[in-house]
C-alpha cells in the first residue's frame, strides 16, 4: 500500500479536516506548514472566491494543500414557492438579530461544473469530496492534473464504493465527529457507526491508504488509530478551537465546555444531519418541526447565523464540535499538531 505521505507530498500523516463555513487560510496555512495536509472547505464558494482563496494558501505556504467540496446527492431543492414560507417559520430568530428575512435567491449554491474549474486552476495537492463517489471524469481530470482524489465514508460499503471509483485514498470517518455526516449510500440516520468499529473494517476491506477521522483529539487517539490500521489521521475539534481557526470565542467556548454526551445530531441548521452543541436555536427549531429540506435550511439559517457569530451570540450558531471537544486542549495550532505527531508510530 502506498504510504499516505509520499502519496500526498507531506512529511507527517496528519489531515486537517475540512471546515463549511469555517475554514480559516491562516490555520491551513499552518497545518501545511508544519508538515501536515491543510485542508479549506470550499461548501458554498463560487468559481471567483475558490480562486481567491487558493490565491491566499498560495501565498500564505508553499507546501501541500486539499481543496474539499460537497458532492450532489440529487436531493437537493432549489429556491421555489416554499422559500417565504421556509423564511417564516424562523422569523424570531431574524427578529433577534434584527435582520429582515432573506427575499428568495437564484440559487441557494454554486455549481459543481463553477467550483470545479476553479479547482483545476487552482491545482491543489489533492482535492477531497464528501457526500459521494466523484465521477470517472472528475477522478480522472485530477489525476491529469497530478492532483490526488480523496473520498469520504461512513460505512465500509461507502468505502469500497469510493475505491472502486477510483480515489486515492478514504476518510473513514466515524459518528463522534463534528460537522456533518456525510453519508451517501443510505440515510445518515442508518450510518452512524462509530470509529473504533469502522476503521479496521474499512482498513481490511480497501487497498488505498485510510484516514482515520471522529474522536481524535491527542496523541492517544492518533496511536490508536494507527493500531486499527490507519495510514493517516483527520482531525477537525481540536484545530477549530485554535487561535488560527475562524471560529469565534462562543464556538472556542462551546468546544471546550460540551460534554462528550451533550453534543447532538440534528438537522434543524441545515438541512442535513450533523453533530454540534445543542444550542437554543437547535432545540427550538427541532421543537417547531418546521425544517426545510437542504439546502434551503442551510441558506436560511446562515442569514441570522452570521450576525450571530459576529455578535457573538452563541446560542444562535452553528457550533459544530465533535464527541472529544472536552480533549481539544491546545491553544494554537502548533500546540494541536506536536500533540498529534506525538502519537504516530516510529
């Protein structure tokens, strides 16, 4: 098998785990630079603001980096009658924050055709997906391009999908992790496996490196997931409450004081199931039943989300953290990294 390493460029087997909405260049920047893969969640981004910030990683290192987008699933809805409706049932949270609701868009997100020419200009190490098997064409332009494909599963099935599609390497990420679950095969609800069961079943069941990702704060997790047959580790939470993230002081917050069976799965943010703090805005929305399909609820929600964030009202957020937020002990991302690298078999 190929070592993760010589196959992404990098001197330590270390994946930052992709952030939608809240990747940060300066904390990219410093996982490449320390040797590791930095990874910039592209969720959202038109053709000229990919080109801009992979403009920004250029200058920021010169080192390796991935560029990561959100597959369609083909469920997706577009903006149609039901948006004002949709608009309605928040109201109070628009209300809070004092914005008027969002008037329907021409679309809630950028193609995939927009974001991917932007990424061929870019030219990233690797390009990483989330939600799906990318195409033969997009797998195969990548590997034109000398650009390195890496897919993400929930399930060993997503995983031998993914290598069947012909990635170079899968993310096997399991239910404790942060953010999204980003299950394609079946419903999220019935892929919610958690890392220690999945990771050496998907080790045994592929060929191509496995990145092992949920629940790995420290050294302690890395080694373990070495010892179940992991090439390499994604970590998401313990890099969020860094000083380079673009998290805010609420999110930093919330990641240091949620217990590990106080976060929840929900989908009253976006539309789709993710695991985060169980803030006000969640429960009110999951109590109201009211939630629109995704994208909708995500474009909507991130109108008083924002204003949120910059006013630093946490408990209208989206604070995406994982089952190991208690572990996220590092303050800067130097301090995260040597903590990981500290756990990596010689």
């Amino acid at each position: 098998m190929t070592d993760l390493r010589d196959l992404l460029g990098i001197r330590h087997p270390v994946v930052l785990a992709p952030f939608g909405g809240l990747s940060s260049v300066e904390l990219t920047a410093a996982v490449s630079e320390a040797g590791g893969l930095g990874s910039y969640g592209l969720y959202g981004y038109d053709g000229s603001r990919i080109r801009d910030t992979a403009a920004a990683l250029r200058a920021a290192t010169d080192a390796p980096f991935a560029l990561n987008i959100w597959l369609p699933t083909g469920d997706e809805v577009t903006p149609g009658g039901d948006h004002e409706r949709y608009a309605a049932a928040l109201s109070d949270f628009f209300d809070e924050v004092g914005v008027e609701p969002p008037t329907r868009p021409e679309r809630y997100l950028p193609s995939l055709e927009e974001q991917l020419d932007a990424i061929w200009q870019a030219a990233p190490a690797a390009i990483s997906v989330v939600f799906g098997v990318p195409t033969g064409e997009l797998v195969d332009e990548a590997h034109r391009r000398g650009i390195r494909v890496i897919g993400t599963a929930t399930t060993v099935a997503e995983a031998r999908a993914l290598e069947a599609g012909g990635v170079d390497a899968v993310v096997a990420t399991g239910m404790e992790a942060a953010g999204h679950r980003v299950s394609f095969l079946r419903p999220a609800e019935q892929s919610l496996v958690g890392l220690f069961s999945l990771l050496p079943q998907v080790a045994d069941a592929v060929h191509v490196p496995v990145i092992a990702a949920g629940g790995i704060a420290d050294r302690r997790g890395v080694a373990a997931a070495f010892a179940l047959g992991a090439s390499g580790v994604q970590v998401g939470t313990s890099f969020l409450a860094t000083a380079e993230s673009a998290a805010n002081d609420a999110h930093r917050t919330a990641i240091r004081s949620t217990a590990a069976d106080e976060s929840v799965l929900t989908r009253a943010m976006s539309g789709r199931l993710s695991r985060g703090a169980s803030t006000r805005a969640v429960r009110e929305i999951e109590a109201s039943g009211a939630i629109a399909p995704f994208p909708a609820q995500n474009w909507l929600t991130g109108r008083f989300r924002a204003v949120a964030g910059e006013r630093g009202m946490g408990d209208l957020q989206s604070l995406w953290l994982g089952q190991s937020a208690p572990l996220a002990r590092g303050r800067t991302a130097a301090e995260v990294f040597a903590e990981l690298v500290a756990g990596i078999p010689a």
